[in-house]
C-alpha cells in the first residue's frame, strides 16, 4: 500500500510518498583530531520519501530523508571530566 504524506518544504506544502528501501552499506566516517581525540560518525536513515511532481534543477525527483547521526568517540584520558592536568596544552 503507498503511503503518501505531506511535509512543509521550503515554505510550501508539498505531496510526498514514502519509498521503502533497504540497506547496502552504512560506512563510517573517520576524524583524528588535533587534540587527539578520534570521532567515528555515521548517519543512519530511517525513512525516504520523494516529492511528488518536484524535482531538483538536473531533473532529478527530490527525495527527502530523515536520518540519525551515530556517534562514537575515543577521547585521550586527560581531557576527559576529572582527569589530572598534567600543564600540558594541545593545540
């Protein structure tokens, strides 16, 4: 059964049916920071829809995403919460 919906879009409400996909691959996005810490990021969907009669300026149907941002750190111990300052500052 097609479920279509309606969600405020650049001001305007905007006809949308919701697409059922599935997952191929959700990678980590890696970052090493000047301060030593490592943040591991990935977004995560959990529902697409696409517009229904819009389209971008290529031709292409708009196709509205939601996501969730998971995130995981690895923090050097002397910048964590309680930690001992040792007088060292990095930069």
């Amino acid at each position: 059964m097609e479920r279509r919906g309606k969600v405020t879009f650049q001001g305007r409400e905007i006809e949308t049916v919701e697409v059922d996909f599935k997952v191929v691959k959700e990678d980590w996005n890696e970052y090493e920071l000047a301060d030593g810490t490592k943040i591991r990021v990935k977004a995560v969907t959990s529902n697409i829809n696409r517009a229904i009669d819009e389209f971008d300026s290529d031709g292409n149907p708009l196709y509205l995403v939601k996501s969730s941002n998971v995130l995981a750190l690895s923090v050097p111990e002397n910048l964590k919460k309680g930690a001992k300052d040792t007088g060292k500052e990095v930069h």
